[in-house]
C-alpha cells in the first residue's frame, strides 16, 4: 500500500479521498489554491501546499506544478477526483512518467474513451449496443442527410471530442440539418478545439441509466449494478438514485455484462461509469464511458456495501479484487440529492456569500458528503456543488420519506440552496411512482422552483390578515373574511403551500 497520497482536488471529493486514506493508514497532502486556504480539505490532509491564485486554470489544472508537489512531498500516488484533471490522458501519461501512480485508468484506457466516435467503434468491436448512427464524423450537411435517411428523423448531432451535452443538436427535419451541422461544429470548436461532429438516431424520452465497474490490473472485472440518473437539468445531474426502478434483475445481468465488456475492450482498471439510454422499451444503449470516479458513488457504495475509493486506491497500489460478480445484489435502495449553492426560485442562478450557520441532518441511513462548514466563503471560482445529502433505506418509499426528512433537518444560511427544490421533487407523484424520464425535470421547473416559504413572509401575512379581521370588525360586518390561520405554514422549513408573500401582500392591500 502507498505511504502517501497526493489529492488533486478540492471540496467534498478531496475530503472524501482524504477520509478513504485516513482509514487505510496512508498519509495525504491536499493542495490548495488562494481560495481555498481555510478550506476543510487544507486542515484534514497530513500537509497541505499552495499551488496557486483562485482561478484553477492557475490553480487546480496546473498538473505540472501538481507532480513537482507530490514529488517534493514524498507522495507515491495522485488522486485526481472527478473534474479538474481526472480525465485528461496527458496528465496521467505525466504522472506515471514522473514515476508517480495515478489512482484511475491507464492513459490509454482515457484516450479511448475520450472520442466518442473511437468509443463508439470499440463498443461495436466488443459487441456492445451503441444508438444507430456513424462511427466517423460526418463530412457535410449533405452526407448527414443521405444518413439521417437510412434510420429518419429526428437525429442528434454530437462532438466527436464531447460529451455532457456541449456542440448537440436534435434536427428533425432535412432542411434544419444544415445550420445544426455548422452550429454544431461551431460550439465543438469553440469547446474542445475540435469540430468533429458525428450523427445519432435521436432517442425520445428515454431514462439515463449508468452501470459503474471495477476492475484490477489482474483481469478482474466486476460490475456493481446501476445507477439512475435521469433527473437533470442542462446535463447536470442533480438527484440519483441506485438502483433504479426501470431495471429488473435479469437487466441488471445483461446491461452488466456489457459494461463489462465495455471496460475489458478498453484495457480498463480502477473504476470508471458506462452511461446508457434505456428506452420504454427496455432497450438500452451504450453512450459513453466516464473514466473517473463520479460524483454520485455514494449510492452505488450504499446498496453495494463497500468504499469505492478505497478499492480505487487499493486497486491502483496492485492488490487484485477478492470479489465475484454474485457478491453484488443490491441491497435496500439509495438516493442522493445535490445540495448546490443556486437559487431554484430564481433560474438555479450561483449564490454567494458566506454560510453563517450549518446545521447537518443525522440520524439512520443518513450520509453528507460535504466540503463546507459554518464561515465558508462561497464564491463564483469552482463549481457550485457543497455537498451531496445520501440516504440508505430498505425500500425506495423508505428512502424517500428518510430523505424529505433529511433535507427537512438540514439548515444552510447565509446563502441560497437546491435545497427547497429536493424537498418538492421529493413530494411529486411523478417522482414518488418513478416515473421520469431525462426530460421530467425541465418539464416540471415552474412547479419544482416557484419561489419557497420564509418567516418573514409568513409575519407579514399574519400581521395583515389580524389587520384586515380588525378592520372588518370596525366595519360592524360581523365576521373577518380572511383564510383560518390554520391554513397558515407552521415553520419556514416546509416549503409546500401557497406562496405567503403574495398573500401577505394582497391582504396588505386590501386593508389599506
Ligand atoms: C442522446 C440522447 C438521446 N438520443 N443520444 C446527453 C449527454 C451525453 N452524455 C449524451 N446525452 C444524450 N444522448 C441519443 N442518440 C439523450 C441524451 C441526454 C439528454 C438529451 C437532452 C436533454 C437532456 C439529456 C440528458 C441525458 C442524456
């Protein structure tokens, strides 16, 4: 086992490879950048190095500066996280030339996954089902045609060097294909430095399933069921759950099998994600392959029942898997919800500021992965997500309820949270029956982000509606005409009902 490790990230990734190594007895160094200075990761880790000024272009993404400082430092082994530089071939081909391990695939795995049109021919090879569509990128509106003929439309256009959604384009008709095509390859150019478009026959409203595997440097490659990932919005994920509703057991097996098949065609080791669409049909399709380990592991880990991290370490420090594919039934059901600093009520727009009071919920089958703590500065350099809130329950109604109570018992102040928009997705029926698709979130955001319940707005509404009663009274009327206060909210933490300041305001009116 390596002595110490070097953890390339920084949040509740960095924390949780920290924690993965305590436990192991292997030391860590963090590294840090300007921002992050009285970050928890800096005081956790056994030493911790500046590495540079807030932007991580400077920071963070300097993976030269970040191999000097493992070497410096005396660390065996790097950490990259997810994000950042956890999947740039390059930096893991720099690591191990620098005779460092990197704790993930082999660069050459990364490369192969990493164009998705090489992804898609090595799936082909290895018999694995990819969506109809080309192997190569497309030539010109014209040859996109002649192939969007030969399985109809609609398509979708994609960036042979993307992935997560950046330079597609749905077209549904011949006479669109043209201007997709060159604003397509304008944004792939624009994202990865390469216009490289290929075509896919586009999969209507289908669920975004993602089987996670493991494998050693011996051979072994074992798979850990799925995970459902279809509430999201922009191609951010933002609730998952394992395992999911769509997927029977025999599925598990087959959409298991061939991610195995995936990971072995690709000379695969440590633990990487192959994405696939399953249709209502209950076929599914090979999209791509995530070479890093994922933000949503947690739920995998619960129903499963071991660290992934730790088998990423262990893995990448040459023990071989002691496991056999039958060891993995999952058990219970897990959700996780992504606690971001954004305003649901206001377009899911960043907020900053300083959290001034954290209260985390506890309590049976609850988790936080968290990078933050009551006085954290949260600014607009890094991503948007604190944390992540898990829960662990026999059943997926459990697990529900278990959650509603979570995210109930949870406080954040000083800044705006998703919190309030898990709490509604976890009261929607759609959600409660399962029934969602990759398009449900966007189809539902009025409903899940009207703006929530606070004290004030329930003062004000009282102050108002004892007003209007004692006018009413004075009007010799008889009775006030206002709603009962029993309709009133009791506390500001629940954030079903009408909305309070639009009645306070109204009956603020009427009384004056
Ligand atoms: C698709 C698809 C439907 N049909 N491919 C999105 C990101 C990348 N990993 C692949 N993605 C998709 N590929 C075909 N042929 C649907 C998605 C997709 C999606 C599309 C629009 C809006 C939200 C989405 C969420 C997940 C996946």
């Amino acid at each position: 086992m390596f002595r110490k490790v070097l953890v390339a990230n920084r949040g509740e990734i960095a924390l949780r490879v920290i924690r993965a190594c305590q436990e192991l007895g292997v030391k860590t160094v963090a590294v840090y950048s300007e921002a992050d200075a009285r970050a928890p990761h800096v005081r956790e880790a056994d030493e911790a190095v500046l590495v540079g000024p807030p932007p991580s272009s400077q920071s963070y993404l300097v993976g030269e500066r970040l191999i000097d400082v493992a070497l410096r430092t005396g660390a065996q082994a790097i950490h990259p996280g997810y994000g950042f530089l956890s999947e740039r071939a390059w930096f893991a081909r720099a690591v191990r030339e620098a005779g460092l391990v990197f704790i993930g695939p082999p660069a050459e795995a990364i490369d192969a996954m990493g164009s998705k049109t090489a992804a898609r021919q090595l799936a082909i090879a290895a018999g694995v089902p990819v969506v109809p569509g080309t192997t190569e990128s497309v030539r010109d509106a014209e040859e996109a045609i002649a192939i969007a003929e030969t399985f109809g439309f609609p398509v979708l256009l994609k960036a042979a060097a993307g992935g997560g959604g950046k330079g597609m384009r749905i077209v549904r008709a011949a006479s669109e294909l043209a201007d997709a095509l060159a604003s397509a390859k304008r944004e792939a150019q624009n994202a990865f430095g390469d216009d490289a478009v290929y075509s896919e026959k586009y999969i209507e409203g289908p669920r975004h399933v993602e089987n996670l595997v493991l494998a050693d440097a011996h051979g072994n490659v074992v798979h850990l069921g799925e995970r459902e990932c279809s509430v999201q919005r922009r191609h951010q994920k933002m609730i998952e759950e394992a395992p999911s509703v769509a997927v029977s057991p025999e599925l598990r097996a087959r959409m298991g099998a061939t991610a195995v098949a995936a990971a072995r065609a690709a000379g695969y080791v440590n633990a990487g994600t192959c994405e696939f669409l399953l249709d209502r049909d209950g076929q599914y399709y090979f999209l791509e392959m995530n070479t890093r380990i994922q933000v949503e592991h947690p739920v995998t880990e619960l129903v499963m029942g071991l660290d992934l991290v730790q088998w990423q370490i262990r893995v990448a420090a040459g023990e071989a898997l002691p496991f056999a594919q039958k060891d993995f039934v999952p058990r219970g059901w897990a959700i996780e919800c992504r606690i971001t600093s954004e305003d649901p009520s206001n377009g899911f727009l960043p907020s900053t500021g300083r959290i001034e009071y954290l209260h985390l919920p506890t309590g049976p089958g609850v988790r936080w992965d968290g990078g933050i703590e009551s006085g954290s500065d949260i600014g607009l350099h890094y991503d948007p997500m604190l944390a992540k809130l898990i829960v662990h329950a026999p059943t997926r109604d459990l697990a529900i309820a278990r959650m509603r109570r979570a995210l109930r018992e949870l406080t954040i102040d000083g800044i705006e949270t998703s919190r309030s928009f898990h709490l509604r997705v976890m009261d929607h029926p759609d959600f409660q029956r399962g029934d969602i698709s990759i398009q449900w979130l966007e189809q539902h955001l009025p409903e899940l982000t009207a703006p929530a319940v606070d004290r004030e707005s329930i003062r004000l509404a009282a102050i108002a509606a004892a007003l209007v009663a004692h006018e009413a009274r004075r009007a010799g009327s008889g009775t006030a005409t206002t709603s009962s206060t029993s309709d009133l909210p009791v506390s500001s933490r629940d954030d079903r009902g009408p909305t309070w300041r639009d009645v306070a305001r109204r009956e603020s009116l009427r009384s004056s």
